[in-house]
C-alpha cells in the first residue's frame, strides 16, 4: 500500500466504479484534498461488467423517464466530446417483425421523441424498409420481417473509462489507491472523520482522516452506515454472453426485442466477438460471487437464434459469460425494468453520503451532483468543475504502445493468438493506468479474460513473468498472483447450474 498522506483529506471516496471514480475526478479538480479508496480495482465491479455502451436510453421511453434520456443523451454528447478514444460512435439496427411487441409505427414514435430530445446534437434516424433492414444485416431471418430503423449511441470499454477518470482525478492532485479495504470508520461522536483502511496484499494498516465522506461502493452491503441507516442490497442481474462473430454474421449492433418475455436486448460487435445482452431479474446474490446461470445463457441464446436462425448458436459456442448487479436506487417487486434507473444521493446523521443507482452513461452529472453536495457540507460555494470539457487522459495510449514495441521486440508479440494484445498492453496498463495485478492486466486493462477460450489461464504465467520486474515480485509472488487471477475468473466466468 502507497504511503498515506498524514495531512486530513477534504474528501474520501470510498469505492472505485465509475461513480466513485468519476466523484474524485470532480472534486480534485475544484481543488479539494480528495482520497479515494477501492478495496479491489477500478471498475471491477458493475462497471466492468455492462454492455459497454454509452446510450441515450431509448428503451426508457416507454416507462416514460423522458428526463433520464434527455439526461443520458445530453452525457452520451460530452463523453463523445471528452474521451474519443474511450466512446465512439455505433449505429444500431432495430429490425421490426410480424407481431412484435414494438411495430413499426411505434418504433417510429419513439425513434422521433428520442430525435426531439437529442436536437441536434445526434445522427438522425432513419426508417427502413425490410429489403433495406436485410441489406444492412443480411444474416436476419428473413420471415415475418416488416422493416426496421437505423439509430445511433454510441459504446465504449466500461472499465478503461473508469481508469481513466482515476488517472485524472490522481493527475488534478487526488490520491488514489486500489487493492485496499476499508475496515471501519473513524468517528468522533456520531460525526464520520474518515475510515481505517488495510492493504489486501501487504496487510498493512492506515488511517484515512477526511472531512467529508461518499460512499459509492454500489450494490456492495453498506456495512459502514450509521446503525439504523435504511439500505437494501437487492439489485437487478444483467448477464452477457461472448459467441464467435462469424457464427452470428452480424455486421454492427443491433436492438431486439426477446421473443421470450419481450425484453429489449443487444447485439453488439466487439472485434472478432459479438456480446449478447443482456437479462434483467432481481437477485440477491452477492456482487463478489454474482456469475451467470445455465438458464440466463439459454435465454440468450434462444433469443438470438430466433433472430439469427443460421447461427444456431448452442452452449458451445459461449466464449465467456458474466454478470452484473445494477445498483437500482428503488428496488421494488415486478419486473425490473421497469426499475428507474435514476439516482439518490442520501446523508446519514453520521455526515456519510451515499449514492445509490445510476447508469454508466451519467456518471459524470452524478459526480457533479454529489461533489455540490460534498462542497455544501463542507460549507463551501458551490463552484463547478469543467468535466464537460476536460479530456480524460489516455488518448496517446495507441501510440504509446506502439512506440514500446518497436523499442522492445519482446513487447511486440502476441499474448493470445488471434487477439491484438501484446506484451506492451501490460507494461502501459502497469505504467500508465494503475495496474496492480495479473486479473487488473488480464480482465480490465486488456480483454484477454473475456475473449480467450480459456480466459486467458494459459497465459497467465508469462504475462505474470514480463511485469514481475515493474511490480517487484518475486517467484511466490508470481505464483501467488496467478493463483489469485485463476480465482477471479472462476468466480466470474464459471456458469452455475442454478
């Protein structure tokens, strides 16, 4: 564990996902003394685990949350502004069948409301005819297709962008640590001072005194609430599965409708990949050991094979599957979609704020919400920071590695054959974006664990080997690291028979 700071911190951050990571980058650039805290790795939580995209929400017009999309629409903008080499534009097909929960004139509407909400700040939409839908994705089935409409949003790598607001909120003066847990807080009276916290590798043991706290650990049990505090830990469970690209055909992303329950789903490109997503059931499963289930995997499948009928996709054919807990702030009966997917920022008696709910797309307006928060307990004027215009960092990561490998041969070969990431991936990933582990490398700052066949396993050992001499470990360490990254892909790669 880094030295920590002996001065007292304006603001400590407890939870690295993209809203806690997203909070310390606000705060320290209005020039707070801001610490975060993370007990495992930026964004290995929920916010490594989503659909990767950063959408205007269109599906959530039909529960008529038309200010989360004016909201998610008004975000998508600024981060395609800010980080250009972390969101990127993706146009969606949605097709449109015989019978189908959402025709065409619907579709229609909703496509129009959501065009009247983003200006003109977004790619029109288009309608198409069903010769025009098939031209765009010819391996749809073609029966019972009645036509479609092309949109735009827009995807991203959900947990680099968490990173990446890390590295900022560490370049604007934050201290940030990972692989480090909170084990209680410090109180004078009732009033909440800072936490004690302790490193998950050294062991060793410090003191974090703050002014103020935020708790934004998710769907993580608060167990360091004022007793008495309300919480739930009830979420809702999003599972994607990984299938081979050529065995679906499909040529960009696409919005389906489940022909099983009529869930709005996905079907998104991702390189020699498509992702499969994604469910929505209440679980009250625990974040750490949350993973998909044979039923989730079958009902994706089915449902894309419905569309997709020449894949004939089978269990087989699952690269990878994983799941997620949406932090929902109103968790309630029924069907969880219908779930808000807004926000509630909350303060205890003990001065603890907490943040409940959200979306990856509005993390940054979060941050903002909760950092006025923060600066009117602090008995501060409010003074906004310019994260709306502010690029993250990481735009030269490309050439970056690029130049290591042409400096180092070693650094230029393949790691997994068929996957573009080389040694030089993980010498930037430890140099440049705080990785402190083989699972930080292998599943987060490359995605080596979610496309592998074997998650990456058979290359565990040499990826360990080649950044042993920046992490100072020796032969146990490298064992130990190995050990504890094959741990971390069984609990969230493995598919339970439940």
């Amino acid at each position: 564990m880094p030295i920590i700071p002996a001065e007292r911190f304006d603001l400590l951050v407890i939870g690295g996902g993209i809203t806690g990571c997203g909070v310390a980058r606000d705060a320290a650039m209005r020039g707070l003394k801001v610490a975060l805290v993370e007990r495992d790795d930026f964004g290995s939580g929920t916010s490594g685990r989503s659909s990767r995209l950063v959408h205007g929400g269109i599906r959530y017009l039909e529960h008529g949350q038309l200010h989360l999309v004016r909201e998610s629409i008004h975000e998508r903008e600024i981060l395609l502004r800010i980080a250009p080499h972390l969101v990127k534009p993706l146009a969606f097909t949605w097709p449109v069948y015989r019978g189908a929960r959402i025709g065409k004139w619907k579709l229609s509407a909703g496509l129009f409301v959501y065009q009247l909400l983003a200006g003109r700040k977004s790619h029109p939409y288009a309608s198409l005819s069903a010769a025009e839908t098939l031209e765009r994705e010819p391996s749809l089935a073609g029966t019972g297709l009645t036509g479609g409409a092309v949109y735009h949003d827009a995807r991203t790598d959900d947990a680099r962008l968490t990173v990446a607001n890390a590295v900022a909120a560490e370049e604007n003066g934050a201290f940030v640590v990972t692989h480090t847990r909170v084990t209680g807080i410090l109180r004078e009276g009732r009033r909440a001072i800072g936490a004690t916290v302790e490193s998950r590798h050294g062991g060793e043991s410090a003191e974090i005194r703050a002014r103020c706290v935020v708790s934004a650990i998710g769907v993580w049990p608060n167990v360091f609430a004022s007793p008495g505090s309300k919480q739930s830990t009830r979420g809702s469970k999003g599972v994607h599965i990984a299938v081979p690209r050529e065995r679906v055909g499909n040529r960009a992303a696409l919005t389906l409708i489940s022909p099983i329950d009529g869930r709005v789903m996905f079907c998104l490109p991702a390189e020699t990949q498509t992702i499969i997503g994604t469910t929505d059931t209440w679980t009250d499963e625990h974040p750490e050991s949350v993973r998909s289930s044979v039923a989730d995997v079958d009902y994706l499948l089915r449902s894309a094979n419905e569309y997709f009928p020449r894949a004939s996709l089978t269990r087989d054919d699952v690269v990878s599957a994983w799941a997620g807990i949406r932090p929902l702030a109103s968790p309630q009966s029924g069907n969880p979609s219908a779930a808000s997917r807004e926000h509630s920022i909350v303060s205890d008696e003990s001065g603890i704020i907490t943040v409940t709910g959200g979306k990856l797309t509005t993390y940054r307006a979060m941050a903002a919400e909760i950092v006025d928060r923060v600066e009117l307990a602090l008995g501060r004027q409010i003074r906004r920071a310019a994260t709306d215009s502010a690029e993250l960092p990481g735009a030269d990561r490309d050439s970056e590695i690029a130049a290591m490998e042409k400096s180092d041969p070693r650094l230029s070969v393949q790691l997994v054959e068929g996957l573009p990431y080389t040694g030089a991936h993980l010498v930037y990933g430890v140099m440049r974006e705080k990785a402190r582990t083989l699972s930080d490398l292998l599943i987060r700052r490359t995605h080596i664990a979610f496309e592998a066949q074997d998650h990456g396993k058979g290359v565990a050992r040499a990826a360990a080997t080649m950044v042993a001499p920046l992490l100072e470990w020796d032969e146990k360490l490298i064992s130990t690291h190995i050990q504890e990254f094959e741990q971390d892909v069984g609990r969230m790669f493995s598919i339970s028979a439940g």
